[in-house]
C-alpha cells in the first residue's frame, strides 16, 4: 500500500528505511522521497516510525 503518494513510496519501503536507521520524517524523506511533496503522509510515516520501532531512542532526536 502506499504511504506516499506524490513519491509512490510504499509503507513497505518505509519500514525498510525505518529498519535501515530512520527515525524521524525528514530522515524518511531523506531516504525515501516520502513526505517531501505536500505532506499529507506525515502522520501515516510518524505511524510506520513508531510500529517499526515503538519507543525507539532515535525517534525522539529532534534536529534543530
């Protein structure tokens, strides 16, 4: 299913990034492409961050 639509990037693409060490949506995006159009899948990226990872450490670095 796609979590992305402006980028066609799949929630399966976004795990894989998860898993590969994103923890935020820009980090996502960054890898991925997700999140970087109108960010209308932030919400559904930040969900996928969360199910990948629950109370990951990394999740909760913000970049200032």
């Amino acid at each position: 299913m796609f979590a992305c639509i402006c980028h066609a990037v799949t929630e399966h693409e976004i795990r894989a990034a998860v898993d590969d060490g994103a923890a935020s949506v820009p980090e996502v995006g960054y890898a991925t492409g997700a999140g970087t159009g109108c960010g209308s899948c932030h919400e559904r990226i930040e969900d996928l961050i969360e199910e990948r990872c629950g109370v990951c450490p990394l999740a909760t670095v913000r970049v200032a």
